[in-house]
C-alpha cells in the first residue's frame, strides 16, 4: 500500500509520465478560460441523498479536440458532506494535482492548493472526465476512492491525443 504522500507525488507527478491530462468540460452557466475556477454551482434537485440534501445538479460541454464537438454533460450527484458545494475546475493539459487518498474520510482528498484559485486543501475529489479510446466519459472519484491505483488511471487517459483539456469536479466543504 503506498503512502500519502507518496500517492500524491505520484498524482502530481504523472502529467511528466504521460503526454498530460485531458478532459472535457465547460459549465453552461459560466462558461471560462482553460486554467482557471470554471463555476462553483449547486441547484434545488427533486432528489435528495441519502443525508437529506438535495443532489447537486450541473452541465457542462465536453472539451472538443480540434473541431469535433463532443456535446453537453449533464450531472446529478449526491453530497457526500453535511454542508458543502461543488467546484468545477478546467485545466489545460498537462496539469499537476496534490491530492491523496484519505483514510479518515474514505475519500480523495487535496492536500495543497491548486494554481489560479482552483481546488483547496481539502477539497474532496468526486470526479473526472476520463477517456476510453476517443469516447469521453465521467469517472466516479468518490465511489472508487479505496482503489487509488484506478483513481490515478482514470486520471492519465486524459491525453493530449484525445484532449486539451480536463475537467475536475470537487466537493467543498463549507
């Protein structure tokens, strides 16, 4: 089992190990530059976790390589914290992330502030865009956050041959 520390070197490490990360992502709402906060959003959903708290709902377009467009992600997820909000973070590829698994929280968790006001220690990861092939998809951070070696693949698909782009969604606790 690797450390923390460890696995958070390794995260912010793999950008130097791959042709980078990339992912889609650009909320609707606001749609911003690359490297930057792209929204920090949370709706009223119909559907409440198991805690109570209304889902939080949000979209965002998926980055495109080149000219093909890709289309819109439209996502529903249960909190995991009492009092919280989600962050949606963009960057452009490759891109460097401190985060590692936490054992009290079960969860990936920051451990050092992201460039240009984006993730904060801890922030807890719930997920990431992530590529099979040339088809883009949404990886579950937070439901596979005891196997860290997936996490962490899940992460490198992002490429540079697939995208310029990736798209984090974090849980902050307020």
């Amino acid at each position: 089992m690797k450390s923390s520390l460890f696995s958070a070197f390794l995260l912010t490490s793999i950008s130097s190990f791959t042709n980078g990360f990339g992912v889609p992502c650009a909320l609707n709402l606001n749609k911003v530059k690359t490297n930057s906060i792209s929204a920090m959003y949370m709706s009223e959903s119909e559907s409440e976790s198991e805690s109570g708290r209304p889902d939080f709902e949000f979209s965002f377009e998926i980055p495109k390589k080149g000219i093909a467009d890709v289309g819109t992600a439209e996502v529903k997820l249960p909190p995991i914290l009492e009092n919280s909000e989600i962050v949606i973070v963009r960057y452009d590829l490759p891109f460097g992330l401190n985060a590692a698994p936490d054992e009290a929280s079960g969860q990936v968790v920051v451990q050092q502030d992201g460039k240009g006001g984006g993730e904060k220690v801890g922030d807890i990861l719930r997920q990431t865009t992530y590529w099979r092939g040339k088809e883009p998809g949404l990886f579950d951070v937070s439901k596979n956050a005891n196997n860290f070696d997936l996490v962490v693949q899940a992460l490198v698909t992002n490429d540079l041959a697939v995208a310029d782009e990736i798209v984090l969604v974090f849980e902050r606790p307020l």
